[in-house]
C-alpha cells in the first residue's frame, strides 16, 4: 500500500445495511497499519450510512467493533414486520426505535461540537437534506449552528432514507435525497478551503458501498408501465450523481492524493436486506484488499479523462 500523506481525510457513501462492505474492509486496513482508523483520520465525511461510520469513527470506535455492530444489529434495524409487507400503504418501512437507541448506547450524548475540543480534534461532516429550507445541510462541528446538535440527531437525519425511515422532526432525510450520496466532492472541498490543508500533503480515501449491476436490455424500457420506471431513474440518479462527485473531485483536486475504491456486486442487494450480510463481508473484503493493493476504482476512472460530451 502507498503511505498516506500527512493529512488523511476518509469519505463514506450511504448504502444502508451494505455498511457492512465499508466496516469489513477498515478492520482490514486496521490489521494493516496496527492502529485503530480514529488514529489516522482527522476528516471524516459521511452521508446515511457514511454518516454512522464517520461518527463512530471521529467518537474513537474502532472499524472491527463497528462492523460486529453492524452485523450484530442488522436484523434488530431492519425487522420483518407487517410494515415492511404493507409498506406503500404507510408512511415508512421502520421505526427510529432501534437505530436511535444503538447510536445512543455507542456515541452517547455527544454532541457535535465536541469532535472539535476532543485531543487530537476530528472534523466531520454528516449530510442531510432539508425538506423545509429544500437544500442540503452539511452539519460540522465547528460551524456555531450545528455545535449544540446532538450526533445521534445528525446521524439519524443523514440516514432516515423516505419510505423506509419517518421523517426527522419533519424536516431532516437521508443526505442522498440532494447530490451527496457520495461526499467525497464535499470530502476535498472541506479539507482544502476550511481546513486550509495542502493538497499535497493530503490523502484523500473514498469508500463506496457496492454497485449494483446494470441489467437492462434494448427494448426493454418499452413494455414499462408507469411505476417501473421507480427504481431505473433512481438508480441512474444516484450513480450518475456518484460519477460526477469523483470525476470534480479528479478534476478540480488534482494535487490531491485521492484514491476511491469501490465494487461491483454481481447482484443487486437492498440497503435493508441483513440476510445478505455473509455475502456483504465477502465484497468487504474484496474492497479492502482493494486498499490495501491501491486497486482503485477504474470504472469511473477513465471518464475524469474524457472532454464534456463524449
């Protein structure tokens, strides 16, 4: 593996239960360095479930405790209950219950502010998108307006995704909602032009919880009625949003040490599915050694290189 730079900044995507990926594949980078990842990051960015790793990480929880969290938690998160069935006639899949009551057990009270006055001081940046003002928020420790929050509130804002969690004191979902599924654009700019960090002092990691595999033929998009096209175009929203947010970050942060790594799932997995946690570890382990080999992602690569249009 190619030592870090003197900065090491860390940016997670959202991806619900497929955390599991992300938490397996730093247990390993853990193994690898002998030092427990709070130690190494002083930037954290994270949106949904990037946003409960970044915390954790910042509150000095080490990845292999998180990742036996996530799988021991999984299916207490996300149960089978006659929601989950009936769904489309509610207002959400699950309950806040479970995931407000883990994060309080392993971040505690902790509010914002206090990653800032912590020794060494964790910036970290949680995404989440307001219903209200109709803008994303990104909530830091340092900035007077989110100091005072509470990080479970942060983190259950960044990860109540509509459908499947209740809304956030009626205004706060999940961070993906806007252009920030993946944060590692607002990963660079925060390291750069807030914390004053030389890019080329600066390694940025960017983490991505699988992609799902593209699957449609010509002519199939045809025979669509009009509620099949639900999960098509937010697909293609979502990674064409994730794309992009790598392609500005190749582009306009070129100095930087930026290494994203990503996998490619040979079926696709729901972010509430715990059943599939065995299978989850296994691409967790394939992105690890991704890091740990410098194999970065080369499926978005080469379009940072391309001109507009083509």
């Amino acid at each position: 593996m190619i030592p870090f730079r003197k900065n090491v900044a860390l940016a997670v995507d959202g991806g619900g239960i497929r955390g599991v990926i992300v938490t397996q594949a730093l247990s390993m980078l853990e193994q690898a360095l002998g030092q427990p990842v709070h130690q190494v990051f002083r930037l954290v960015c994270g949106t949904s479930t990037g946003s409960i790793i970044s915390a954790a990480i910042a509150a000095g929880m080490s990845a292999g405790d998180l990742n036996q969290l996530y799988v021991d938690l999984g299916n207490t998160i996300f149960p089978r209950t006659w929601r989950t069935f009936f769904f489309p006639l509610t207002h959400y899949r699950y309950t806040h219950a479970a995931l407000s009551i883990a994060l309080r057990n392993y971040l505690g009270e902790r509010t914002m502010g206090s990653f800032w006055t912590d020794d060494p001081k964790t910036d970290v940046v949680i995404t989440t998108f307001d219903l209200v003002d109709n803008h994303t928020r990104f909530v830091k420790p340092w900035k007077d307006e989110y100091k005072d929050w509470p990080v479970t509130r942060a983190v259950l804002a960044s990860s109540s995704v509509p459908t499947y969690f209740p809304v956030v004191e009626g205004r706060y979902v999940d961070g993906g909602v806007g252009a920030y599924a993946n944060p590692c654009y607002l990963a660079a700019y925060e390291a750069r032009f807030c914390l004053g960090w030389d890019p080329t002092e600066t390694t940025l990691i960017s983490l991505g919880t699988g992609r799902d595999p593209h699957k449609m033929g010509a002519g199939q998009a045809d025979l669509y009625f009009v509620w099949n096209w639900l999960d098509p175009v937010l697909g293609a929203f979502l990674q064409s949003a994730d794309d992009q947010q790598v392609q500005v970050v190749h582009t306009f942060f070129d100095q930087l040490d930026f290494r994203r790594f990503q996998v490619n799932l040979n079926q696709a997995i729901n972010m509430d599915d715990p059943s599939k946690i065995p299978q989850l570890t296994g691409y967790g382990e394939q992105l690890g050694n991704m890091i740990l080999n410098d194999i970065t992602d080369n499926n978005v690569l080469p379009m940072a290189a391309r001109a507009p249009g083509v």
